[in-house]
C-alpha cells in the first residue's frame, strides 16, 4: 500500500508509491546514450592549454608538479556582480536588492572526459580544498549573507559545457527555504536538547536499511522521506554547521565517500546527470548546536509534474531501502581512470 512519510529535518511529505515502484535498475540511463567523451576538446575553455578562453578572471589555482589540477575562474555570464553595494528598496508590496554577490566556476580537472566518479580520490580532495579555500575568503565579504557551493552533472541537471565543473554563488541574503528549515531545526532543539541533523545520522545508522556507504567521519545515505529516486544526503559524523570547518583529515574522508558513492551511481546508473550542493550555514554565524553542514545529492531519473506543482510535495517512485541496497551492490572497478 502506497504510504506518506515526512522529513523531519525538511518537514516535507513525500509519497513513497509502492503500487508504481520501479525496481532500482528501471532508473538506469540506456547504455547506448553514453557516447566516448574525449580527453580534449580545443574549443574547451577548460581544457588544459585553453586557458585564454576562460574569459573570466582566475581567482585560484591549484597546482602539482607538472600544471595545475583544480582552477576557479570568475563566471564568464555570472548570474551576480562583486561590484557595488547591498542595497534594498521597497516601494509598498514590491521589494528589491541589488545584483551584488560573487559568481565563481571550479574548474575540477585539466581532463575534459573525467566525472567526479572516475577522479583519483586525491583529485577530489583537491576540489574540496578549493571549496573550502574559496568559502572562507568569501565569507570574509560582510555584504555576502549566505555561500553555496553546488554541481549540476549532465544536461538533464542544468549543465551547459561538458568539462568536470562546479560553481560558487554567494548571495546578499538569507533564502527562505534557510530560514524555515532553521527555525523547525531550533524548535527541534528546544524541545529536545538535540540536534536534529545528529539524531536523524544516529537512527539511520542504528537503522541500516538505507546506508550507502560509510566512512570513518562520513555517512552516505538515502533519507527515510527521499523526494526522489536515489536522492542522497552525506553527513559529517562530527556536528559542524559551517562547511569551511572541515579539517584536512576530513577532507581526505569526504573525497572518499564522495567517489566512492558517485561512482556506485555512475557504474549503477550508467552515469546519471545529478546535482549536488553544499548545505551550509548562513556566513553570519559559525557555530550552532542546533545546524549541520551536509551535502545533498539529487540524481535526475525522474521528472516532477503537475502534482509536484500543484502540491509542493512529491511522489517518489523508488522506495528508499531498495535504492540504498541497490547501490550497495554495485561493484566499482578498481582503476576507472587507468
């Protein structure tokens, strides 16, 4: 029988629709739409020996040896300008805020053909570093309110060039969707003395049904309330509420967990287009007892229609413990980039 079930960290309904489940393997993209990606492209602005075509200025670079291995660039179309003041208007029910934040691209690897899932663990780990690196001198900004860090994977996911990219945006305000999760995450806390992220990574673990993969200071899952097929969160075991206090032990940890369960996708799935981003606390404030940084992983293999709209809730056609099981299962390759 098809049953609701709620997210208490999101407070959203979803509908977990057991008459209409597909099994996990129904989710995967057909075989013969993965076409060879090559290792270079020379109209690619972020190819290695491209460089001139960025056309955005470089705001870090991160190199070995031989030449660089992660880059973060200024947006060539940013969707927000550095320049100028915060300043609001008002004029009776309309409001307004001027275009002011930061619009940056992480260029995660000189090879155009790689994902995230196939990178060596120390390429990741470079890419977090340069989150992290990124976050903590644009919090310095006193007009930036709130950072995210956020990947869209596949065309199906938002993306509009090929090359392993990601982007940074930082805003002059607080979203919405912040501030009503923060206040249940509060009230959830007065109430009971805990965290909430914590408690919900406490009974996932003692649950077991929907663990992907853990590590020693990070947990994949797949929540109890998923809105959709495969959606996927990625705890820190230690309470945190601001991204940039990972350490570089951590670092290691989450560049691990991270490929381990993008490959998992990857190989399952056939390479799914997905988005993922950095869920972290508003730059006003550092630490909280009652907020926890986490990243949240949302493959597309399926679409939200008219209910979605009209409801603002969601029907999932997977049930969580199959998918969790499902990726458990599949087995990656030992060398992928070799």
């Amino acid at each position: 029988m098809t049953e609701l079930r709620q997210n208490l960290i999101t407070r959203d309904w979803v509908i977990i629709a057991t008459e209409r489940a597909k099994r996990p393997d129904e989710f995967s993209k057909s075989k013969t739409s993965l076409n060879p990606i090559p290792h270079y492209r020379s109209n690619c602005p972020f190819c290695a020996g491209n460089e001139p075509l960025t056309g955005g200025r470089e705001l870090l670079r991160l190199s070995d040896d031989l030449d660089w291995r992660v880059r973060v660039v200024a947006n060539k179309y940013p969707a927000l300008s550095p320049e100028g003041e915060r300043i609001r208007e008002t004029d009776g029910i309309f409001r307004a805020l001027s275009g002011f934040g930061f619009h940056e691209v992480v260029i995660e690897h000189p090879r155009h053909d790689l994902t995230m899932g196939l990178m060596e663990i120390n390429d990741l780990a470079n890419i977090i570093r340069v989150y992290r690196k990124r976050y903590k001198d644009i919090r310095l900004d006193s007009r930036v309110e709130t950072i995210i860090i956020f990947k869209n994977h596949g065309r199906g996911a938002g993306t509009s060039l090929e090359h392993p990219h990601s982007q940074i945006a930082a805003i002059p305000l607080v979203p919405y969707q912040w501030r009503d999760r923060a206040r249940e995450a509060i009230r959830y806390y007065d109430d009971t003395g805990e965290c909430i992220f914590c408690r919900t990574l406490a009974e996932e673990l003692q649950a077991q049904e929907r663990i992907i993969f853990a590590s020693e200071h990070f947990v994949a899952f797949i929540p109890y309330a998923a809105l959709s097929p495969f959606h996927t969160w990625i705890f820190p075991r230690r309470h945190a509420s601001s991204f940039d206090e990972i350490t570089e032990v951590e670092i290691l940890d989450l560049a691990k967990t991270l490929k381990n369960v993008l490959a998992k996708l990857y190989y399952g799935l056939n390479n799914p287009d997905y988005n993922y981003t950095i869920r972290s606390i508003p730059t006003a404030e550092q630490r909280t007892d009652y907020s926890h940084w986490y990243i949240a992983l949302i493959p597309r293999v399926s679409l939200s229609a008219g209910f979605e709209l009209g409801s603002g809730m969601y029907i999932n056609t997977a049930l969580p413990e199959e998918s969790a099981e499902f990726l458990r299962s599949v087995e990656i390759p030992q060398s992928p980039t070799s």
